[in-house]
C-alpha cells in the first residue's frame, strides 16, 4: 500500500479577522481629520462631552435591542468605567487640552504616538507579556518611523508652557494604561456593554471640566455636525470595539504596535482630504513604520 504525505496547513482566519488590524489603523486615523474640522465650531472639552454622549446613546439602544445581559460579576462593569475614563476622558482631556494651551499639533501627534512604547513597556509587569528581540526591533523601527512622519510636521514647541506638554502626557497615560486595564480585567465583558459604559464614563467626567472651563460657545454647520457624528460612531464606537477584539486575541504589545501606522495613515489622508503635502522623508517614515508593525507582529 503505498501512502500519500499528509500536509498540515496553518488554519486561515477569517477575511474579517484578516481585514481589522488594517480596518482599526484606517477609522482611527481618521478622528484626527474628523476632530480638526469639529473643532472649527466646538470648543474640545464640549465636543467630547457631546460626541461621548451622543455614543452612549447608540450603545445604549443597540444593548437594549440585542438584550444583551448585565455580566454575572459586576466588578466587570466597574473596570469598564476605569477603562473609560482613562482611554475616553483622560486621553481626550488630556490631549485637547494640551493643545488648547498650545502644544502643536505635530508635536502631539508624536507624543500620542508613543503609545506603543508605553504598552510594551508596562505590558511585562502589568500582563506578564514580556517583549521578545524581533518585536523589540519591531518598536525600534515603529519609533523611528513615527519621528520621521510627524517631525516633518513639528512646530515650534517652545511657544507652550510646561503644564501644556503635561496634559499632553497625560493623554498618552490615558490611551495606553486604558488598553491595558481593558485587556486584563475587561476580558469577560461583551464588547458592546463594555463600550456603552466607557463612553458614558468618558463623557461624564469631561463634564465638569467642560463647564468651568469653556464657554460652552457652540457653531453648528454641516461639516460641523457631521465631523461630530463621525467621531462617536466611528471613532468613540468602532475603532474602540476592534481596538478591544484585537487587545483580547492576542498580545497588548502587539495591537499597540498598530498606532506606529497611524500618523502615516493621517498624512496620507490629509494630502487627499486637506491638500497638506507629503515629503519623500515622509514617505520613508510609512515605509520604516510598516516594517516595524510587520517585524513586531511576525
């Protein structure tokens, strides 16, 4: 009897699966277009007031209309709030306001940026993931990446007081500590439940900050509004959801390593959507940061 090799083949995942590393670089980048043309009519702690509230609100009815249960542990529910009110609240808080004071928006893009950085770091002690060499060289090259795209965009950063560059920083710690705190303690919550309840909880602590320190001044045109909508479906909704998916499935350091693309991804989008040009050292930044993703998630 003659017998014929047997070959194991690797399982294929699923186009979506496939498709939402790519998907969650693409809707992320685009909040930072959205939330420029917001802010031509809303001041930034009032329009993330507004575009929390208006995600909850969706969230709220797509739980309702699915039935989907209160969790059996409620202390779930409660780290989804602290996840909330750091990747919502003290992320956007801490980032518009820097830039309010007057942190250019180049340089907060790149102290954003960092947030792999950051990840990789607490990842170890926080989740036990230790980094290994390939995903080390990975960063190494998302960082360099980063510097070359966003330094062709750098203003002059000695024009903002100290206190500025602070809130900036604690946006960063916001964004990356949330993702952490999502992935460790928020693993048994479904998605949408845990989605409604960190807007809600990014929103309301915005609130009182958005009253004592905006005026609350508000100019509503089309663009305006559909910026708005875009961000609390979009960005406060979906980008959060596969940001959540991709954090559970595998290693935190791995999905932060995503951010490396975003400020590419924003370029490109800003010379189709704004005309803003892109540089050859630009375009060595996306090169340089689409290696590192690939060598830190390989």
């Amino acid at each position: 009897m003659i017998r014929t090799a047997s070959h194991t083949q690797a399982p294929t995942l699923p186009l979506a699966d496939r498709m939402m590393p790519s998907g969650f670089v693409l809707l992320w980048s685009t909040g930072y277009i959205g939330g420029a043309i917001a802010l031509r009519g809303l001041e930034p702690l009032t329009m993330s007031v507004i575009r929390f509230a208006l995600a909850t609100l969706v969230m709220a009815g797509i739980v309702a209309v699915l039935r989907i249960r209160r969790p059996a542990r409620p202390m779930l529910l409660v780290h989804a709030a602290v996840t909330g009110l750091l990747m919502h609240g003290l992320q956007f808080g801490g980032l518009y306001g820097g830039m309010a004071a007057g942190v250019p928006a180049g340089t907060a893009a790149l102290i954003m940026g960092l947030m792999p950085v950051v990840v990789t770091v607490a990842a170890g002690p926080f989740l036990g993931e230790w980094p290994g060499r390939r995903h080390l060289a990975g960063l190494a090259l998302g960082v360099a990446g980063v510097g070359l795209v966003v330094g062709q965009r750098l203003g002059d950063p000695g024009q903002a007081p100290l206190h500025a560059y602070l809130l900036v920083a604690a946006g960063l710690a916001g964004l990356s500590f949330g993702s952490l705190w999502q992935k460790r303690f928020c693993a048994g919550l479904d998605l949408r439940l845990a989605g409604m309840v960190q807007t809600a909880a990014g929103g309301l602590v915005l609130v009182p900050a958005a009253l004592l320190l905006e005026t609350g001044h508000m100019v509503w045109t089309v663009e305006v509004t559909g910026a708005v909508v875009w961000l609390a479906l979009v960005n406060s909704i979906a980008a959060i959801a596969i940001l959540g998916a991709l954090m559970r499935r595998g290693a935190a350091a791995r999905a932060a390593g995503l951010f490396f693309l975003v400020p590419s991804a924003t370029a490109i989008m800003a010379w189709l959507l704004l005309g803003e040009p892109i540089t050859p050292l630009m375009l060595a930044g996306i090169a340089l940061s689409a290696a590192g993703v690939r060598l830190g998630r390989s």
